[in-house]
C-alpha cells in the first residue's frame, strides 16, 4: 500500500511539473513588449485553469451576492475596492463568462508565465506617474470595450488599501465607461487580506464579494468624472460602511 501511495504521488509531482512547463512554452509564445488588440480564447483558459485550482487548494470560499444585478450583455466597466493581490484573481474567476481585462501596475506584467498570460489577455498597464501615459491607456481600454473584446476592471484607488478604509479615487479611470458608452459595475470585496495569514494557520478562508449596484451609461452623460467617482464611494460606503471612510475624502 506504501508503494502505491508513493507511486501516486510521484505521478500528481510529475503532471504538475508537465503543467507547469506546459504554461511556460505557452507564455514564451506571447511578446512582451506588445499590446494585444484581440482577446484570445486559449490563454483565457489558461488565465482561468490554474488560480481555480489554487483557490481550491487555499481552502478559499467566495461568497457572491448581487450576481443577478449584472448586465445579461454588452461590455461594461466594473470597479472594487482593493485590498489584496487575490481581488482580481477572485473577481475574474466569479465572472470569467463575462472576459474581464484588468488594468494593472506594470510591476504584475513582470510576473514569471503569469504575466504575459494576462497580457494576452489584454489586461492593461497603466502609468501613475505620467498623466499622459495614463491617459493613453484610458483610451485603449475604452476601445477595447467598444469593440466588443472585453469588459473592463479597475481599482479606482489606484493602489491596495493595506486598512480597512477606502482611500481617494483616481477619479480619471472613468472616462473609460464615458468613452466607451457602457455601465458601470460597482463592487466591493472584503477579507482577501487574510487569505495568507489562514493559509498559514491551515485555516479556510471566506470571501464577500458584492455588486452593489450598477450606473447605466445614459446616467453618466454629461457629468464630470469627479461626479462620477463620489457617486460610485458612496455607492461602496453604503455596503462596506461608515468604518471604511477615508478622513480625506
């Protein structure tokens, strides 16, 4: 009966290892240094195949409500709050007939295979440092969408919120929904942050992940983006909390 555990076990090793090197011919194929127009069915499989498994193996269990308040079709631009690495793993796993595309810090796209599997995805880089860069980057993602190839996910705070606050928006990312004429799905995502610290402990974790609501796009025409961003806080106040405040904003 050892033998045969033994066996098996070197036989699990030995996929994950042809797995393994299976995603990094498929990751050499794609050009890093090119921003692809065009989503692309396989390496959608492949974005999807291997973080179900993890969260399988994390003991992750994600709880969905509000599902049925997303759009039954057409692209759209949907934004969260962000708390940890997990949030569009999770996010795009719950939605993946919907093709979401992230845009992202460049420093993700550096990822070894991970990185240029999302990039020919076509998640996006973006830029803080450069407003015109940035700008850029707004205008692709609002083609992108307008030509039917994905929906759009953003994390209007621009960085990861290490407290449990929801810090200032970056309130220029949503121009993408204005350029692109679509709504705007509104999100929220809680204890991501305690994924590691469980893993560590042996212990599941839970995961809330809510739509809270969406703006049609008739309803973002004519206002300023500033508009559209305290409309959008207070829509993720309203389901996080008073607590996740930020004093400044």
């Amino acid at each position: 009966m050892g033998k045969i555990i033994l066996w098996i076990l070197v036989a699990l090793l030995g996929l994950c290892l042809l797995y393994v090197l299976f995603l990094t011919v498929c990751a050499l194929l794609v050009d890093p240094q090119k921003e692809y127009e065009h989503d692309s069915p396989f390496y959608r499989r492949l974005l999807y195949g291997a973080p179900a498994c993890c969260i399988r193996l994390l003991h992750i269990h994600i709880h969905v409500d509000g599902m049925e308040k997303l759009p039954k079709d057409g692209r759209f631009l949907l934004v969260c709050n962000h708390r940890s690495n997990f949030d569009p793993i999770l996010t795009w796993q719950v939605m993946k007939e919907r093709n979401l595309a992230f845009v992202s810090k460049a420093e993700n796209f550096q990822i070894p295979i991970f990185g240029r599997i999302i990039r020919r995805c076509c998640f996006m880089a973006i830029d803080r440092e450069n407003p015109r860069n940035a700008l850029l980057t707004i205008e692709k993602a609002a083609k992108l969408i307008a030509s039917d190839e994905v929906s759009i996910g953003i994390y209007p705070e621009g960085t990861r919120s290490k407290e449990c606050v929801l810090l200032p928006f970056h309130n220029g990312v949503f121009k993408i929904a204005q350029k692109a004429n679509v709504p705007i799905v509104v999100c929220t995502i809680q204890n991501t942050r305690q994924i590691f610290r469980n893993v560590t402990h042996l212990k599941p974790t839970d995961v809330e992940l809510h739509l809270v609501d969406v703006i049609p796009a008739e309803n973002l025409k004519g206002k300023t983006t500033v508009d559209i961003g305290n409309q959008v806080y207070e829509m993720m106040i309203g389901d996080l909390g008073e607590s996740f405040r930020a004093e400044e904003a």
